[in-house]
C-alpha cells in the first residue's frame, strides 16, 4: 500500500475527469452505431482506474483479483443469456422498427378487453350514460 | 501490505489471513451488488433496445450540466476517499477526519444537486405514473425510461446515503484518534465500498445522460 503516493492518486483522478469530459463531448457527436460502444468502453476505462488504483486492486491478493473479475464474469453471463433470448425473438421485431412492440396494436388490444371497460365505467360513469 | 493490521483476534491464523479477510469479506459484498446493480443494467439494455427512440427522447430532458458537474463531484470525492486510506497507513488521525470530511462535503453536494434534479422533474411532470406527461412521443416508452432513470439513480442514492452515514462514523472515530499505523483497515474497507458507488455512477452516467445528445 505504501508505494503509492498522493500524487499517484492526483494523477487519475485528473485523468477520470479528462476522460469524463471526452465521453460528454463524444455524445453531442454522430459516430452512427459507434456512439454506444465509444461511451461504454470510455465508461470501462473509468471503471478500471477506480479498481486498479483507487481501490487497489493492483496491490490485492490473487485471490481478490479473481473474485473482483468474478463480479465482471457473471454480469457477462446475466448480459449474454438475456440478449441471446431477446435479440433472437423474431416476432418482436419488425422490419423498421421504431419499437420492437407496436405499441398501438397493444393499447387497441387492451381497450378490447372486457377488464379494461369495467375500469373504464368505474372511473368515468357519465361517459357512457 | 504488512503495514495495516489491526491486533490479532483468536479467530485468525495470522495477521496478513486477518488483513485480507477484512478485505476479502468487502470484496464479495461488492460482488453480490454488482449483480444487483447488474438486473437493473440489464432489464435498462433490453427495454433500451426496445424502445431505442423514446429513450433517446426522454434523456434529453436530463439536465447535461448537472448530470456532468455531479459525475466530476463524485471523482473528487474519491479522490479524497484515496487520499483518506493513504492517511490511515500513516496514522494520521487529523489527515483521515479532514479528508473523510471532504468526502462526505462532495457526497453532499452530489445528493444536493440530485435532490434538485428530482425536483425538476416534478415540475415537468417527468414522474412516472398517473400524472406522466410526455407529449412528444405516444407510447410508454419515455415513461419506461424514467422509471429506470428514479429506480437507478434512487438505489445509487440510498447506497451514498449509508456510505455517508458510515462516513460520520469513522469521522468521529479518526477525530478520537482510534487508527494508526498499525490499525486502519476500516478506512481501508470504507474506501472499497466509496470507490464501488463512484463505480456505478461512471455507468449511470452514460447509460442515462449521454444515450443519444446530437440533434
């Protein structure tokens, strides 16, 4: 622990900043499918600075090391798992899609239902008198 | 590593076994968060990706300067959380109250400016629920975003919130004096949990400030 110096410490910190200010300027720019992958890995480099110096991970045992990559292991598999169910759903996607669901399809659908009516006369009597 | 060990407990085949227990324990807390974290990024990626354009619609009403200033305020405030640690393997008792002071200041300052956010979104009508009024889109997806924009920026909230009030804690405690060179570890362990919620704020901030900001 006591290799490091505060100046160490200055120095991320000053480049977190730097790095916060180039995310922020990036997103007032049009880099097409790029602009979620550029503030994702910008927003990774942040993360990883925090852990290698701010919270030392660097100086840990190995075993520390590998329950923190751990952490990144199983939010990965959470991540895969979800998208590989979602993304392959065809009949969620339509060919232009402003939604995957068409939304007016769903609040046609919900009007029809005799629940929603019920609500309907309950809420609002003298609409349909 | 051999500088930071408090008295042996019975418990504990050594010193260094003791050190890294203590910093092993704070290492798995912070794992189980990162997947409590995780569901909330995951289910904010998939409605995301449903509902790309009302999300793009419904975060341009985040204030950028806020949501900017707050992201440098809480970098500082890790700094000074840094700066804290560095001062128990000291032992200086005065340098850890000052800098867990700043700490506990910039946390402030971030709430502050997160409770004023709140605030403004109250007045836009920008609440999910009965009153929610977003003319710009039909649909639910801008309000689908805004529950995921309270619901994550709350629990990042209530998470500063216990880490300030176990700031107050060791503030006292340094004030009296209680660490050294050869005990400092909770500060140490503090310091993990302080720099983890900075941690989730560098993700918060992109995934809910910066979706899509060049129009």
């Amino acid at each position: 622990m006591s290799k490091d110096t505060p100046k160490d410490y200055y120095v991320i910190f000053a480049a977190l900043l730097i790095l916060t200010g180039i995310t922020t300027g990036a997103a007032f720019m049009d880099f097409g499918y790029f602009n979620f992958p550029i503030a994702m890995i910008i927003a990774t480099i942040k993360a990883v600075l925090v852990v290698w110096f701010f919270m030392h991970l660097r100086h840990m045992s190995k075993l520390s090391r590998i329950f923190a990559a751990g952490g990144v292991f199983w939010l990965a598999i959470m991540l895969a798992f979800t998208f590989a169910d979602y993304l392959t759903r065809e009949t969620l996607i339509p060919p232009k899609p402003v939604t995957w669901i068409d939304q007016s399809a769903v609040r046609q659908a919900y009007r029809e239902s005799p629940r929603f009516e019920h609500h309907t006369s309950e809420a609002a009597p003298a609409e349909h008198h | 590593m051999s500088t930071n060990q408090g008295p042996l407990l019975s418990h504990f085949a050594n010193l260094k076994q003791q050190y890294e227990t203590s910093q092993f324990g704070m290492w798995s807390f912070l794992l189980t968060e990162v997947l409590f974290f995780g569901g909330l990024f995951t289910g904010y990626a998939v409605y995301r990706t449903m509902y790309y354009h009302a999300f793009v619609a419904a975060s341009l009403h985040l204030d950028i300067f806020w949501g900017t200033f707050n992201t440098a305020v809480l970098i500082a405030s890790s700094l000074t959380m840094a700066l804290a640690v560095h001062a128990g393997h000291a032992g200086n008792n005065k340098a850890i109250r000052n800098y867990l002071i700043w700490t506990l200041v910039l946390g402030t300052v971030f709430l502050g400016v997160k409770c004023y956010e709140y605030m403004h979104k109250w007045h836009e009508n920008l609440i999910p629920g009965e009153h929610f009024h977003f003319p710009e889109l039909v649909g639910h997806g801008p309000e689908l975003f805004f529950s995921f924009y309270f619901m994550m920026t709350g629990l990042h909230a209530v998470h500063m919130i216990i880490g300030e009030v176990a700031l107050i804690i060791f503030i006292v405690r340094a004030h009296r004096g209680r660490y050294s060179v050869q005990y400092s570890t909770p500060i140490e362990i503090m310091g993990l949990y302080w720099h983890f919620v900075d941690l989730v704020w560098i993700f918060l901030f992109p995934f809910l400030y910066l979706v899509e900001r060049h129009h």
